[in-house]
C-alpha cells in the first residue's frame, strides 16, 4: 500500500518514460521524468480492460460546484 510519504517522494528516472507505482484495487501513480505525478485506476468492463485517469479530480469542490458548500454555512 502507497503511503504519502513514498507518493511524494517519487521520482523517475530520465532515462525512463515513466514510473508507476501500484496500490490496492488496481490504482497506481505514474510519475514522469519531468516530475508530473497522476493517479490512474485500471478496471475491467465488457472484458475490455480500461484505465481512469485522475479520478479524484471528479470529487473535488473545484471541479464539481454541488460539492462546494453554500455560502454562509
């Protein structure tokens, strides 16, 4: 299992394309030479494998304003 410490201290080697480090349930974290880090879940539908990328993105306030509380609360 990924800790935060080993997620923010990832690095790849530039003579590589990437690095991924694997989690649970088919979640892992690329990290580039350039230092870019992302989170990927693979699964499996229709028997096709496929991947989602930076799925936490989704469940940010940010990103989906229903998840951002009212003002005044």
């Amino acid at each position: 299992m990924l800790t935060e410490i080993t997620c923010k201290a990832a690095t790849c080697p530039e003579d590589k394309p990437r690095v991924r480090l694997t989690d649970a349930g088919g979640l892992y974290l690329e990290v580039t030479p350039n230092g870019a880090k992302r989170w990927f879940w693979k699964y499996r539908f229709d028997a096709k494998e496929k991947r989602l990328v930076e799925f936490h993105a989704i469940l940010t306030p940010a990103f989906h304003p229903i998840l951002t509380p009212p003002v005044g609360v």
